[in-house]
C-alpha cells in the first residue's frame, strides 16, 4: 500500500521551534471545562474536530478589533460587507462573485446541497469512510445513498463510484483531501472524473482541507471547472487552516443558476440570513494573509514527521497524511477510546468499515506529548 507506509522517523528542527463526528460525539460526557479557553483551566485535549491549534493570524485578529464595534450590525453595506467578500473570494478563485454564496462554515451548505439534490426517490454516490454530510442529511429527507468503499491504500475509489452512477444519480461527492483517511487524489485523475460524471449528475467536492496540499495547492481545486453550465459544485470553510472555526464562515461555489437558488431559498434576501459580519471581515483578512497559511502548513508538515516516527516506533500501521491530522490502525479503537477520554483527551474513529482505525488532529508540542504518553501506557 503505496501510503500506508513505516518511515524513518526524522523529527524536523523546525518542531523544536515552532466531521460532523461519525459515530457521533456525546457532548453531554464532556468536561464542561473543554468549553473554555483559558490557559489556567483544565481543559481536555483537543484532537477532534481538526481545528488549527494555533488559532487565526495576527491580521485576523487585529481586523475583529477594528470592527468589533459593528457588531451591532448586519455584514451589509462597508467595506467589509458579505457583498466584498464574494467579490474578493471570486478574484482569488478565478469564478465571478454570482457563483459563490457565503455560509457558515461548509456544513451548513452541505446540508443546503443535500436539501437541494436529495429527497424521495433521489440517489447519491459517496465515500466511504468521509465527511459524509450530504449522505448523512440525505437520508433524513428519504434519499438513497450509495456508499463507495475507499481502495486499500485508503483513497477514495474514483472508478468504482464512476461505476456505481446510473441513470437515477442525483448527485456524487467526493471529499478530497478526505476526511478521515487523510488522503488525497492527484487534481489530474478527480478532473477526468468531474468531466466525465457531471455528464450525468451533479459532483460536489468538498475541498475543506485542499490548503494542506501545498503552496500550489489551488492548481489542485477543482474550483476551475465551474463554468456558467457546469455542474461541478465546490465547498470550502475558514474552519481548518485559516484557524476560524469558532467564526463559522465558509462558501459554496457553482454555476449561476445553482448560486441563486441556494440564496433565494435559504438566505432570502434578508440581512440577518448573511454571515456575521466579524466573521466576514476576518474572512477577507485571512484571503489576504498568504504568510499565515505557509507558517501553518510548516508546523502542520513538522509535525507529521514527528509523530510518524513515534507510531513508527510503536509499530503501528498508519497512512501518510496530507491534511492536519492523522489515520492509524489503533487495533482496538473502543478500548483506545476509552482510554483517551479517560485522560480528558478527544479523538474520533471506529468507522464501521474501519472500525480499528482512529483519527486524530495534529495539535500542538504540548497536546501531542499528551497524547503520546497515554499512547504509550
């Protein structure tokens, strides 16, 4: 298996100095401490919801304390309305602003697509193990879903979902990078793939991880098939890299006619359907903070190496990843579980048809040390 691999560990210098969760997560056994932010509280370990640990950029932060005092308002009108964050999303993705609608996070777009394509008597095609969002809010409303299974080195199996398309498919997704197996398909073979099925039915890539792919990491989106006919519908979320979850911004990308739809039928024109607007306003900051997804990528990369080499050690079986967190057989996820939120830390896995496999974010030196020492025990 060309990804799932026992490497040398080599612990970069630079480390020195430097969902949806499914199964579901029961929020109700959670130390109420996790909810805070404080240093000094006892907080459980976060390694669950791939967040950036180390929070948003500096230009970020300093835009929510210029326009902190607007809060008041809605993110219409100023320079900092949802109107120019469409505009400015649009000139960095080569798209016009009318093939982009703001939301909150990918999520809640998600769930707008499968609300769209889905219902009695609809189909879709999805990964398996993935974000299943569409799928999962799918079949609440009726619709059949088609589970592909991921190929042995834990890609999704494009061919075989090319294949499980047939004249009742509504819509096809695909997760890339995919989450939680962590890999990715090369941008050549998922174009082939978009070109052929938005023949025949809707396909909407879930891009929420695409900036951990690399600098070039746009030539690697598949955002440049969205034309004014295609049928290629691109998410994306402030959620992971940019280190603004907690801000819940994200955007769809379609054609024209798609884009309307979702606007007249979920936001209906009224200012207080539109994103919030410190979360609109930071969004355009963090579009223009280049540096910031480079210095995120660096420690992200750095800490792979590092922990690649601990599960190295330990002798078990993992896939290299190319997002912010990591896939490992963990032989026997309940009790692995078990004892993770024993000692307050939070991860997720045991898939059912990976059910030994664990997923875990990549956090800080701090976070990681936690939970290798419990690994380890």
């Amino acid at each position: 298996m060309s990804q799932i691999k026992r490497r040398t560990w080599l612990k970069q210098a630079s480390l020195l100095s430097a969902g949806l969760s499914f199964p579901a997560l029961s929020y109700a056994s959670l130390n109420r401490s996790e909810t805070l932010n404080s240093p000094n509280s006892k907080e459980v370990v976060r390694l669950l919801f791939n967040e950036n640990p180390y929070g948003p950029s500096q230009a970020v932060l300093n835009r929510i304390d210029e326009v902190k005092n607007r809060s008041h308002r809605y993110a219409n009108f100023y320079e900092y309305g949802y109107l120019e964050l469409k505009k400015l999303i649009a000139s960095k993705e080569g798209v016009k602003p009318e093939n982009i609608a703001l939301g909150h996070g990918s999520i809640q777009p998600l769930i707008w697509i499968a609300i769209l394509f889905g219902g009695q008597g609809k189909k879709f095609v999805v990964p398996d193990p993935a974000f299943d969002v569409v799928g999962t809010y799918g079949k609440k409303i009726g619709t059949t879903v088609k589970s592909v299974l991921v190929k042995a080195d834990m890609k999704t199996n494009l061919p075989a979902m090319e294949q499980a398309v047939d004249d009742n498919t509504d819509l096809v997704v695909v997760v890339n990078p995919n989450n939680p197996t962590s890999t990715s398909v090369s941008s050549t073979e998922l174009e082939a793939f978009c070109n052929k099925v938005q023949q025949k039915c809707a396909v909407c890539i879930d891009e929420a991880y695409i900036h951990y792919l690399g600098e070039d990491w746009q030539k690697k989106s598949m955002a440049r098939l969205i034309t004014g006919n295609s049928n290629i519908i691109i998410t994306r979320t402030f959620s992971k890299i940019y280190g603004m979850a907690g801000q819940r911004m994200g955007f769809v990308m379609g054609n024209k006619e798609l884009i309307e739809k979702i606007e007249n039928l979920f936001m209906m024109g009224f200012p207080g359907n539109m994103p919030n607007i410190i979360g609109v306003a930071s969004a355009m900051a963090a579009l223009e903070d280049e540096a910031f997804l480079n210095s995120s990528r660096q420690k992200n990369n750095a800490m792979k190496q590092y922990i690649y080499g601990e599960l190295e050690a330990l002798g078990l079986e993992y896939v290299e990843s190319d997002t912010n967190f990591f896939y490992f057989d963990t032989g026997d996820y309940s009790k692995f579980k078990t004892r993770m939120n024993e000692n307050n830390i939070l991860i997720t896995g045991g898939w059912p048809s990976k059910k030994s496999w664990g997923r875990v974010t990549l956090g800080t030196e701090r976070d990681m040390d936690i939970f290798l020492k419990v690994l380890k025990s």
